[in-house]
C-alpha cells in the first residue's frame, strides 16, 4: 500500500500521486408540511421545495445544479418518486427534467409514507405510515423498490444502479431486494443514524465501500467530533472547515470514497422562506476547493460498479476540537436567524 511520511510541500506533492473518490449526493424530496389536506396544499409545496423562493431569490434546487455546473463539478441526485402514486408523473418529470438538463446523475430515494397515501395501492392492505423501508417485509421491499424505479423511469430518468433508503431505515432485506431489481449500489448505511442495528457490516462500523453479497454499501462518511460522537458528512450538520480537513484526512488514508449528504431544499432556513447564508456560504467554499482540487478528489457517480474496494473497514474520521467549536458557532448562528 502507498505510504507517504513527507510533509509540507513534498508531502502535498506525494499525495497527488492517488486519488479519492468523492460522491456529492442529494436527496430530493417533496413534503406537504403534514398529512392533512395535502392535495390542496402540493402545489405550492412542490415549489417551495423545488424552487425555493425567497425575496432575495430561489435558492432549492435548481440553483445547486447551477452552483455544481459553474464549478465543472459531478453530483448525484437520489430522486423519491414515490410521491408521484398521489399526485401523478408530471411533477415527478419536472424534478427529473431539471436533473437532467444539467447533465447530472439521477439515482433512486424511497421514503415509504407515501405508501398509505398513493392513488392507486402500492402493496395490499397498506393503512397508516410506515417510516422506514426496513418496517416492510423482504417482498414487500422488494415490490416498493419496483414501483419506485417504474416511477422514475415513467418522469424520464434511466440507468437506475443505485439507491438510498429515506431516513437511513434499510437493513440487509433491503439489499436482497435491491438485487432482485438489478440495482447492485447501495448509499443507505450511515453509522450515526440506523447503521449501527441494519444488520450490514455486523460487527463493525461501515466507513468505507465494501461488497456486502450482491451489492456494493457506500456508507456516508462519519466522523468522531471531540465529544465522541458519530456524525454524518453534511452541508447541514458540518463546517466548511471541517469537511475540508476531512477530505484531505481521508485521502492521506487511502480511503476509496467519501460521501457527502445534502437535499434539494437545505440551502434555505428550515420554515423555508429566506435563505440559509451559512450554509450557502459552505456549498460555495466546498465548491470551490473540490474544483480546485480535481486533480486529487475525484467527484463522480454511480453509473458503474466502484473500482476499488476497502479491504477492512477503516475507522471513523475524526475532527479536531478548533474545527467543532467553529462548526458550533456557526450553527448557534444559524439557529438564532431561523
């Protein structure tokens, strides 16, 4: 294994003799702010989290595409489809239009409480809401994961090889399910939420990818905060800073990929009515320093199989004190202008 005790300089220069595989992904999800009236209340909810309107601007999903495209940057865009079994494929084409006309990835979300609320019957004797994709049976898994991808593949989305449970809430069913559809990626396991009891790397934390049976995990990348705490790689939860420090910890590592979590609607403040400024101001740095640095990270899809597998599972990644603190004053800001 490649091994470089240099520093400063020389040592930058040894560590752009490898590269890291970085996934910028986006759930795309669409909410009716609650389950009651939803039929009236979808249109504008469907812009509110598709568009993001604000006075300043839109800021939802159609401005990361651009911020992604004006930095040559490739992400992939876990679309929930699910939704459609209510309000129809049109909605649904538009996401996916939109996805498409940036030429980015598009890869298949399943938030199952929109089962009890489809049209036309998803499964028989479906009544009440069910979370996680993991509170359904291995067959019923596997049919939801069906209808998910004809959903998607009826708004115009093709070459469906990945997937993410909503929530994080898979197990291993999920991934027998996975392969009886032919999609052999799998980005659901995340070690700070539902990972640890899914069933999938028993024994272990996940933190790198790895071939679990028929399937290829690409766990989220976690990291260890000074207080011993798992957390998730995400606009939302970490510093520029910090997610800075730990791409660069990753790649002195050898790791084989680092995930990176977003959705389509976190670039405004949680009542969705004006823009989120720090976290914006993230998704601009990190944008700027993975352009910047292509040379070593690598940003990419899952359109084919990973090309190289972690041989054991690493330990998390770990975040220094410093970098906490400065995460922890941002969000005390951003939780004052919510």
């Amino acid at each position: 294994m490649f091994f470089c005790a240099l520093k400063g300089g020389a040592f930058l220069h040894c560590l752009r003799l490898t590269m890291l595989d970085v996934y910028f992904t986006v759930d795309v999800e669409i909410w009716c702010d609650g389950w009651e009236d939803i039929d009236s209340k979808f249109p504008s909810c469907f812009k509110k989290y598709v568009y993001g309107p604000t006075s300043r601007g839109n800021y939802g999903l159609p401005y990361k595409l651009r911020l992604l495209a004006d930095h040559g940057l490739a992400g992939v865009f876990f679309v929930e489809p699910l939704f459609a079994a209510r309000f129809g494929v049109a909605p649904l084409a538009e996401i996916v239009g939109l996805i498409k006309e940036r030429g980015q990835e598009i890869q298949l979300h399943l938030h199952t409480e929109w089962v009890d609320e489809a049209a036309e019957p998803l499964l028989e004797h479906t009544s009440g809401k069910r979370q996680l994709l993991r509170n359904f049976s291995s067959d019923e898994q596997t049919r939801l994961i069906a209808a998910g991808r004809r959903w998607l593949e009826r708004a115009g989305a093709d070459k469906i090889r990945a997937f993410r449970a909503g929530s994080f809430g898979f197990d291993a069913n999920t991934l027998g399910a996975l392969a009886s559809n032919q999609i052999f990626i799998d980005s659901s396991y995340n070690a700070s939420v539902r990972g640890l009891d899914s069933g999938v790397f028993p024994g272990t934390v996940g933190t790198d990818v790895a071939a679990c049976g028929d399937v290829f995990e690409f766990p989220l990348t976690v990291f260890g905060d000074p207080r011993r705490t798992l957390r998730h790689a995400q606009l939302t939860a970490c510093s520029f800073w910090e997610l800075e420090g730990l791409l660069w910890q990753a790649l002195e590592a050898r790791r084989r990929s680092f995930v990176i979590l977003s959705h389509n609607f976190e670039l405004m403040n949680p009542t969705k009515t004006r823009p989120d400024d720090v976290v914006i101001a993230r998704f601009s740095k990190l944008c700027r320093f993975l352009s910047r640095n292509h040379d070593v990270f690598r940003m990419g899809g899952f359109a084919s199989a990973p090309a190289a597998l972690a041989a054991v599972q690493p330990p998390p990644l770990s975040s220094s004190s410093w970098k906490a603190a400065a995460r922890m004053v941002e969000q005390a800001y951003r939780w004052r202008y919510r």
